[in-house]
C-alpha cells in the first residue's frame, strides 16, 4: 500500500494595478486599468493543492454614458498569462496501480476576454 501525502504551501505576494478615467462630457466618461494576478504557489516542487500557478496579466478598457436617464457602463478586459499545470497522479500505466506520477509537469497558456456590462439607476430623488 502506497500512500500520497499533500501539504499546503503558499508564499505573500504583492499584487499591484492602476487605473485612469476621464470624463469627456456630462454624459460620456471612459476608463482603463491595467492590474497582475500572481500566483500564491512557490513553484517547482508542486507544494500545494491549488488550482492553477499561472501569473496573469489583465488588461481592461470602457466607458460610460448616459441613455434615457440611465446611466450605463460597458467595457471589456482581457487577461492572459502562462505558468505550469502539475499532474500528481496517472492512473494511464498498469503497471502502476498506486498512480503515483513521475512529476508531469505541462507549460500553459491562459487568455480570456470579458465583457463587462454595468448600469446605474438612481432610486431616490432629492427634494430640494
């Protein structure tokens, strides 16, 4: 009997972002961020359970405008990055029925677009 132990191991990070808006007019305002997403996991060997180790990248543009007195925002962003993707277990060879793997490591690519579709209704009326 062969058994498989897991322990969790995760390092401080510092993840940083800027953004700028500027308002054409009254009614029209456009924005744009820039912000990382780094991974928590240390790196090679696999120590940890986490889903993915990827750093990423994300990008985001959009803008904001009035329309029959509502007030609607619409952008989109795009992320992307790279990193590895660990397989602790195969159970692909008979002749290992335990599934313990031989460190199978694979490079990943991650991209992603999002479109982002906000709107703000003012529900209360001041009275002057």
């Amino acid at each position: 009997l062969q058994t498989m132990n897991h322990r969790v191991e995760q390092h401080s990070l510092v993840n940083y972002g800027i953004g700028v808006d500027h308002r054409f007019t009254e009614l029209l305002a456009v924005y744009g961020a820039f912000r990382s997403d780094f991974t928590t996991q240390p790196g090679r060997p696999p120590s940890s359970m986490l889903m993915s180790s990827w750093d990423l990248w994300h990008v985001t543009g959009g803008a904001s405008f009035q329309f029959l007195g509502i007030e609607l925002t619409m952008g989109l962003e795009y992320a992307f990055g790279d990193g590895k993707s660990f397989q602790p277990v195969d159970f692909s060879q008979a002749d290992n029925p335990a599934g313990l793997a031989d460190e199978l490591a694979t490079d990943v690519s991650y991209s992603r677009l999002k479109l982002l579709i906000g709107f703000d209704l003012a529900v209360l009326v001041s009275g002057d």
